[in-house]
C-alpha cells in the first residue's frame, strides 16, 4: 500500500506539472478530507438505489475512503478524464467501474454505460479553477441525472460554495457544508448540494 501511496504521490505531482488548472491540486486530498467526502457521500446516498457516482478520481483517495466507509466496490462508478489516472485507477482498483471521460458528458456517459438511476455524485473536480459555462454544464449534468432530493458532495479550497450563487439559484439547489477541515493542505470544506423534491 506504501508503494501504491508514493506512486500516487509522484503521478499526481507529474500531472499537475503538464495541467495544472485540470488537476486543481499539487498532492491528492489527505486523509481526514477524504474521510469527510465519504461521510457526507454515506449520508447523501443513504436509502437511495444505485451506483454512487465519483468524479474526478484521480489517483483515488476519496474511493479508498468511500471504499473503507462501507460503499461496495460494486456500486461505485469513476468519471476520470486524465487518461493517466484512469490507467493508474484500473490497476490499484478491482471491481470498480472506471470509465475514462469528461465530467462534462456525464448523462452520455451513464447511458452508455447502461446507468439510468443513480444514488449520490461525489466530486472533486477543481470547479474554482474551471472556466464559469464548463462548471455550468458540468453542475446541469449533474442535477440532470439526480433524483430528486439526491445530493452532490464537492469540496472547496474557498470561502464560498464550490457551485456559484447563479446555478443555485437556476437550479433551486439547497447546500449545506461541513466544519473546515483545518488540518487538510490546504484546509477546506465539504458541501452537499440537494435539489429538495418540492423544488
Ligand atoms: C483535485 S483532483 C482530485 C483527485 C482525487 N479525487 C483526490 O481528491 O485526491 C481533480 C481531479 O479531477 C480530474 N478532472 C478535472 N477535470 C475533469 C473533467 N472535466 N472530467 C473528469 N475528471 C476531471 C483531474 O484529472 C483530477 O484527477
């Protein structure tokens, strides 16, 4: 496991290098980060039929801690357009479902994949450094393929929601975020969105 760390380490440096503003970090998230997304992943998929959905993986910090908090490898799905982190997760991922794309393409993606109800979305993808219509499109896509009432859980860096006052609105989204995980670098906090069913 040490080795599989290190080598995650090294590939997320050396990617982050070739793209920084897509791979929206120098290191993958820590371990206290990750343990949050998983908590608020477990509340937002709670009692809802499958796949929980991740996007952004990368080299897979936040699936080891949905993985370790209880959510079957069966039912997780990764969205991961870096074609390097996708090989890299096919090889340290049994039983998953890893699919190489764009975040943008998402209800595409789970057609193709013959995924028609999902639970919950859980994100890392750097939505601060990506331009405002590719995060609109991305957050539509999302709340396309949602069940009422389903959550997305997204992490940010910032002071201020991951998805911009402008979407929440159009969407009718309702976001409740976690403490700030100080001891993360850098610090930051976890939100889940819903879109209520009276919405
Ligand atoms: C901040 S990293 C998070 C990686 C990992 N989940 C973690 O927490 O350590 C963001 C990830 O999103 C991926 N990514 C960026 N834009 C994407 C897109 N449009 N579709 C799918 N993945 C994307 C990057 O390649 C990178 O792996």
């Amino acid at each position: 496991m040490a080795t599989i760390e290190r080598g995650g380490v090294l590939l997320f440096l050396k990617r982050w290098l070739r793209a920084p503003l897509s791979t929206g970090a120098v290191v993958p998230s820590g371990r206290r980060l990750a343990a949050a997304m998983a908590r608020a992943t477990l509340a937002a998929s709670a009692g809802r039929p499958g796949p929980v959905i991740e996007l952004g993986a990368g080299t897979g910090e936040v699936t080891k801690a949905l993985l370790a908090a209880g959510i079957a490898p069966e039912r997780l799905v990764l969205i991961e357009r870096d074609p390097a982190f996708a090989t890299f997760l096919r090889q340290n991922f049994a039983g998953l479902t890893i699919i190489q794309g764009d975040a943008a393409d998402l209800p595409r993606l789970l057609a193709d994949n013959g995924i028609d109800r999902i639970a919950a979305v859980v994100s890392s993808l750097p939505l601060l450094s990506l331009p405002a219509e590719i995060v609109a499109g991305i957050v539509r896509g999302i709340f396309e393929t949602l069940p009422r009432g389903g959550g997305m859980v997204q992490f940010t860096y910032g002071p201020r929601p991951p998805v911009p006052l402008v979407l929440r609105e159009e969407l009718r989204l309702h976001g409740t975020a976690s403490r700030r995980i100080w001891l993360n670098v850098p610090p930051a906090v976890v939100w889940t969105f819903t879109r209520p069913d009276a919405a």
